[in-house]
C-alpha cells in the first residue's frame, strides 16, 4: 500500500446512527463508514463483558482483527482518505465499540498522525483514562 501517505493530518470522527447528525446528513462535510452496515461484529462474550469495555480496549481490538471484514473495512477507509479528505468517519449503533475499534485500529495501523474524536461520555473518559500515566 505504498500509496498511502501515513504522516497525513487526519481527524478521525467516531459516530453513532443518528439521522440529525450534521456529518452524516451533509454528505460533502465528511466521507464515512458504516461498520454496522458492513457487518463488522464486536460481539465477543467468552472475552468481555461489553459493558466493561470499549474499542479502546486492546480486546476489543483483537475481536475486531479477527475479522476479514474489518480488514475490508480498514482498506476502503484509506482508499477513501487517500482521495484527499482530512476528515473521515466510522459510524455504528452507539459509537463505543464498533466504529470506536476501527478508529483507533486506523489510526495505530495506517494513519499515526490522526486525531481520533470520540462522541460519547464512555469512550471520551475511556480515552481519558489511557492518556494518564500510572506512577508506581
């Protein structure tokens, strides 16, 4: 994939279903995707309880991974992306752990220096809690 250009400025949208959302309803404000749509699964509950966690969670990560249609995912989202945007979305039912998952995956993968926008008050303090140090 030599033709993606990883020091790209990004920002990442995490976004749940909403038809009053002003990036979903303005399709020239931001391109997106749909992991609900695609059929991407984080349903996983021999290894967490979802409540417990978010797709900031290494876990849930793996789950996603697991799937070739995450994968998929990943690479329509740079292929988009590499058509010029500066902003780009992932949307699924509550923004927390499908499109929350794939973000960071995007991110951590392909794109080191995006900033990644979580929507809800979950994974805003889950993304909180990963960027504080813990002193011994």
């Amino acid at each position: 994939m030599a033709f993606i250009q990883r020091e790209r400025q990004l920002t990442i949208h995490v976004l749940a279903e909403h038809p009053a959302s002003p990036l979903l309803t303005n399709t020239d404000a931001c391109a997106f995707i749909n992991v609900n749509a695609r059929g991407v699964n984080a349903y996983a509950p021999l290894a967490y309880d979802q409540k417990q966690v978010t797709g900031i969670d290494f876990v849930v990560q793996a789950v996603l991974s697991s799937q070739r249609v995450t994968a998929e995912v990943l690479l329509h989202a740079c292929l988009l992306i590499e058509t010029g945007l500066d902003t780009f979305a992932f949307v699924c039912t509550h923004a927390t752990h499908r499109s929350c998952g794939c973000a960071v995956l995007l991110a951590s993968l392909v794109y080191r220096n995006a900033r990644i926008v979580f929507s809800t008050d979950r994974t805003i303090r889950a993304a909180n809690l990963r960027m504080i140090e813990e002193q011994d």
